[in-house]
C-alpha cells in the first residue's frame, strides 16, 4: 500500500464526517459566505466586487460537491452541471 493509499484511508472518515455536516448545515454555511461577501464587498466599497462574487460562488459549488456526493443530487442555480462521478 503505498503512501497516498494510507492517506486516503485515514482521511475518509474525517471526508464522510464533514460532508455530512455540510449536507445537514449547508444553509447556514451559505449564508456565513453571503454574509461575509457582503460584509468584505462593503469594506472595499465594491472595489472587488466581481472578484467577490466568484470567490463566494465557487465556494458554493464546493460546498454543494461535498454536501451530495454521496446521494447523487444536486442543489447548483441554472447553468451549474453537476460534480463529476
């Protein structure tokens, strides 16, 4: 077994732990991230704004990535394909 293999197998239950917390919370850390982009947004006084918003919009998507990839749904806007198997 090499190196990476013993990796992956020790850090499997932490992976399965904190996707089921972003399955159960994803709401909420969503929210965390608006909040903070906004909070960020306004201190630049928009300065930053689209960088902002992707940041922000690609942590969603590895929010959604982790929250489902056990039971093959998908909560992604319009346009968002889903995480590949």
């Amino acid at each position: 077994m090499g190196i990476m293999d013993t990796l992956k197998a020790k850090l499997a239950p932490a992976r399965e732990k904190v996707s089921d917390l972003a399955h159960q919370h994803g709401h909420k850390i969503e929210h965390g991230l608006d909040k903070a982009a906004r909070s960020v947004d306004h201190r630049t006084k928009g300065k930053y704004s689209d960088r902002i918003e992707s940041g922000t919009g690609k942590a969603k998507q590895a929010l959604d990535r982790l929250a489902h990839k056990d039971d093959g749904t998908h909560k992604g806007g319009e346009g968002t394909p889903p995480p590949a198997s």
